[in-house]
C-alpha cells in the first residue's frame, strides 16, 4: 500500500475496478515518484481519465460547524460551484466552501455508495473521519490549485 493511500480492489463483472482514499498529509510514495505532490495527477494515473473520476468530498464552513458531503464525477468543478456559491440550500446558506476530504473511487457506484454511506453516520463520526486524516481542517483545494480562502 503507497503511503498516505487506501486502495481497495473492487472486482466487478469481471472487471478489476479500484478506489482511492487520498491522504494529502502523509505524503506520496516514492514507489511513485512522477506523481509526488501532484494528487491530481495520482487521480489521473489511477483511472487513466481526468474528465471523469467519481470521489466523495466533504466541504466545511470555515469554522467548521457546517459541513456537507457530495459525490461528483468532477471534483476540481465541484469545488468551484461550491466556492461561487453555485448550489441553493445547504451549501449556499451555511458557506462550505472549504475541502476537508475527499476520497476516489473506480466507479460512480461505489462513490454513492460511500457517500449514503457517511450521510448516515452521527455527526461526531464524521468530524472524528475528518479530524482523522485533516487534523487542522485544511483547505485542500489549496493543494489541488485554488487560491486561498479568506479566514473570518
């Protein structure tokens, strides 16, 4: 198993399909050196596709007393929408704006899954998930490209 990285094997109808859990604090593996610091690309060379890549994503308010969890095909468009404040409802009126996790999966099946998944657990389960592999609750769409929010 790569540092930082849960990969599960989901063979389906003869189809060896896989998931990613990606923890941006542990770093990468140098057994993949041409990816290291760039999960971007990572996402890429693990579906061969970046158009296309099924990830469950929690976004927090900037304290985080809001938090919201989303599946998307399109995470680096998701986060967008939600900064520019895109969605209606939840997203909007409480200003999650801010990605704390995500993970990826091989196929959109699994991603809802997941997804139904953690909107069924208690809330204190899901800060523990969060706390768990985003101690200080980072932005990691820093990471991934965008700019920094403003604190409040």
């Amino acid at each position: 198993m790569l540092a930082g990285y849960q990969i599960h094997n989901k063979p389906r109808k003869n189809k060896s399909l896989y998931s990613v859990t990606l923890n941006l604090f542990q770093g990468l593996s140098s057994a993949n050196p041409s990816c290291n610091h760039n999960p971007m690309k990572y996402m890429i060379l693990m579906t061969g596709r970046f158009d296309f890549q099924p990830c469950v994503y929690i976004m927090a308010s900037f304290n985080g007393q809001a938090i919201y969890i989303g599946v998307t095909s399109d995470l680096m468009r998701r986060i967008g929408q939600h900064r520019d404040g895109y969605f209606d409802g939840h997203s909007k009126k409480y200003k999650t704006h801010r990605l704390v996790l995500f993970e990826i999966f091989g196929d959109m099946d699994s991603a809802i899954a997941r997804e139904k998944q953690l909107k069924n657990w208690r809330r204190q389960w899901k800060i523990n998930h969060v706390t768990a592999t985003n101690p200080k609750w980072r932005d990691l769409a820093e990471d991934l490209g965008f700019p920094a929010l403003p604190s409040y």
